[in-house]
C-alpha cells in the first residue's frame, strides 16, 4: 500500500503515536547498552518496536516492517539468552531505529512511498538473530522461532494502540483555553453582580440560593481553568528523551565516555515554555561534551573517574522552575575569560578587578566570545551561547548563570517564571 491508499486519518494517528514511540525506543536501547542483560529492559524495548511494526503492517508500509522485523529479531535473540548484547549490536540496532526515523520523516513529508532500508544493515541484523536460531537447529531461512513469531500476528490498527489517551491539536487546546478565560472573566463579573443583587433582596433564602449557585459557578469554573492548564503541559523527558543518544554519538565520535543523568524528567512544564528549552539545553549539553569533559587519559591523569558525568536537574515550584546542568569536565578558568573579555574591549582591565565570578562567566554569552584554541563543528565554549542567552532571557523572561570550580566542573543555571495568575475581570 503506498502512502496516497493510506487514509489520512490513519496516517496521521500513525504518525502521532510513532513519533513518541520512536524516542522511546532510542532512550530505551540507549539504557540497554549499560544494562545488556536487563531481560525487563529488552522485552519493553520488543514491545514497543513491535508496536511500529504492527501499526506499519496494517498500513502495508513493508519497507518499515522489513527494517523492523529484522530488528526485532535481534530482541528476541537477546531475550532467550541465545545472544549477548554490547556495543556493536546496539550499534546496528540505533541504525535500524535512523532507518525508520528516516521513513517516518518520508511518510510525515507527504511522499507516495517510504524508501527502503540500507540491504547490509538488514544483511547483518539478520545474521545476528539468524545466527542465534541455528545454533538452536532452527530453520537458517527463518529470522525468528515461531514460538515467538509477533510478525505473525494479527496486524494492530493505530486505532488500538492506546485507548486511554486522545491526542489533541495545539490550537484547539489554544482556541479553548481563550475562551475558558473569557468565562472567567464572565464569571467574575456575575459574582459581582450577583452580590450586587443579593444586597438589594429582603429575602434571605433568595440571597441564599443566589450565593450558593454563584460559589458553585465559581468552583466549577476555576476548576475547569486549573484542568485545561494541566492539559497543556508535558513532562521535560519529552525533550529528554532524545538526549541520551546525542550524548553518545558525540562521545562516541570525541572518544570519551560519558554519562547522562536525568533527574525531574517527570517535571511537567508547559509545552510553549518546552518548545523554547530544546535547543538551549542541547547546545549546553554539546558544550559539556566538547569542552567540559576530557579524554579518559586526561580525566585519569587529574584522579578523576575515566567516565565522565552530565547531569541537568529539573524541578519546579508554583512560581519558577529551574534547569541544571551539571558537569564535573574541566571547568571554567575566570582568569582566561576576563583577560578575553579585555582583549574584546568588552571592559578595562581596572573593571575586571572589581566583577565576581559570575560576572565574569557571564562574558561567555556575548555574541562571538570563546576562548578555544579549536573551534569544533558541533560547538565552542561561549560560541552560540549568545543565542542560549537570548533564548532564555528574552523569550522566555528567565535567567541564566554559570558556576564553575576550575578543574571540577560547571553548572549552568536556568531560571523560567511559571505564569499562574487567573484572569480578573476588569
């Protein structure tokens, strides 16, 4: 079935499960390759690749289910113990999990039909789960047992993968939330005519009834404000999510080993304010990696763990939240900055005197600033951090800080005010 037979009813709830789905698989695997033998892990990570497939196997999309399949081949390899996951295996595996990224971005772009996955990558999947049912004296031309053969199953509608969540486009949410805060308006105004009214009544029961139903009003529709605003708003893993893997592949390509640590993923924040962090935190997080943390030989010979640490830190209170992010990489050196920030005209030498720490650290924001000797393609220390800054205290009305110990680490801090007021009638 090529994309144009595909209701686009059916794509679009495709599409809009699949995108999440996909995140969540790269997260997962990406937690798989520190936790190999995780048998919880690998049958989570099985499900909801077949899930994909399932859905992507209603639609006869079988370039995905190809991909997929072959993939998941490989799971189930790993799930009956027949083959050891390391390295190499989620290597391909994360290539396989690109390949349907890249089909998925064909099929969300509006073309006719996706195409298919690179033959050595399906090639080598297959071998690895292949290899796993010969040495069982299995069949060599199937790519799974059929004791646990999912492919073989009845094909999932999109319809049915989740029952309990309805998705909802954002303007709609928009649309309804201007018109809940055209009743709160509203509602104010009754209740102040309505004392207005219950002032002038002899009657006490009447002024009584009339109290009471405008309590309820006012109950009812503050409540119906608070749910329409928790409607709007997403967990910070739903940017964290891609993070894990960018972690690796930089590390991967700079030769380090690094760790990613979420913590107060679960913290909900609105999908607006969400929107705006991606880019800010992935360009702080690339600048961890590039100049914050060293080689394993460099950590080693400085008694640090060769492994080195990221962590961002999320939490939220009824008035702001705050973003972290921490690593225990080289720091900053203030000396270094502050004689930049001279040489850049930026200040005198006889004002440098007088900055603190975060003063000076503050210099990295300006737009071209950076003390590398080498600039990478992926980022520089205070290259593009002018952006972060405009990005948080402009757009979004926040603040952003740095501390850093020189040999020990940096922490970014962000600020975002949390808007909770409900509106006054005038």
């Amino acid at each position: 079935m090529s994309n144009s037979n595909i209701e686009p009813e059916t794509l679009h709830d495709f599409l809009s499960e699949t995108v999440d789905l996909l995140e969540q698989l790269e997260g997962e695997l990406i937690m798989l390759e520190s936790a190999p033998q995780d048998l919880a892990l690998i049958n989570r990570i099985f499900r909801t690749l077949h899930t994909i497939k399932g859905s992507a196997s209603f639609m006869a999309l079988t370039n995905l289910v190809v991909i997929a399949h072959s993939t998941e081949g490989v799971l189930n390899a790993a799930r009956t113990e027949q083959i050891k996951l390391a390295k190499p295996e989620i290597d391909l595996m994360l290539a396989a999990v690109d390949t349907i990224k890249a089909q998925y971005r064909e099929l969300a772009s509006g073309l006719t039909s996706i195409s298919p996955a690179n033959p050595e990558l399906v090639i080598k999947l297959s071998k690895l789960s292949r290899g796993a049912e010969e040495h069982r004296g299995s069949d060599s031309r199937t790519l799974q047992t059929s004791e646990a053969s999912p492919s073989l199953e009845t094909p999932q509608s999109p319809h049915d993968l989740h029952p309990q969540t309805v998705r909802v486009d954002i303007a709609r949410l928009e649309s309804l939330m201007d018109l809940v805060n055209e009743l709160t308006l509203e509602n104010s105004r009754i209740g102040a005519i309505s004392e207005d009214i219950a002032k002038a009544l002899p009657d006490d029961e009447i002024r009584q009834r009339i109290e009471r139903a405008t309590g309820s009003l006012d109950r009812v529709t503050t409540e119906l404000h608070h749910t329409l605003m928790r409607t709007r708003m997403q967990p910070l893993n739903r940017i964290c999510a891609r993070y894990p893997r960018l972690i690796r592949d930089l590390g991967t390509k700079s030769g380090k080993l690094i760790h990613l640590d979420i913590i107060g993923g679960e913290t909900e924040i609105e999908k607006p304010i969400l929107d705006a962090l991606s880019d800010p935190l992935m360009h702080l997080l690339r600048n961890c990696v590039d100049h914050g943390i060293g080689t394993t030989n460099d950590r080693h010979n400085k008694g640090k763990a060769q492994t080195g640490s990221i962590k961002i830190r999320a939490q939220r209170d009824h008035r702001c939240l705050t973003i972290r992010v921490i690593d225990d990489g080289r720091g900053l050196s203030k000396d270094t900055i502050g004689q930049k920030a001279v040489e850049l005209g930026l200040l005198n030498p006889g004002q440098l005197a007088t900055l603190s720490n975060k003063d000076i650290y503050r210099f990295v924001f300006e737009p071209g600033f950076s003390t590398a000797e080498r600039i990478t393609e992926g980022s520089g220390r205070g290259v593009g951090l002018d952006a972060v800054r405009e990005k948080i205290e402009h757009q979004l009305h926040g603040t952003i800080e740095i501390d850093s110990i020189q040999g020990q680490g940096t922490t970014v801090s962000i600020t975002i005010p949390i808007e909770t007021t409900t509106p006054r009638a005038a």
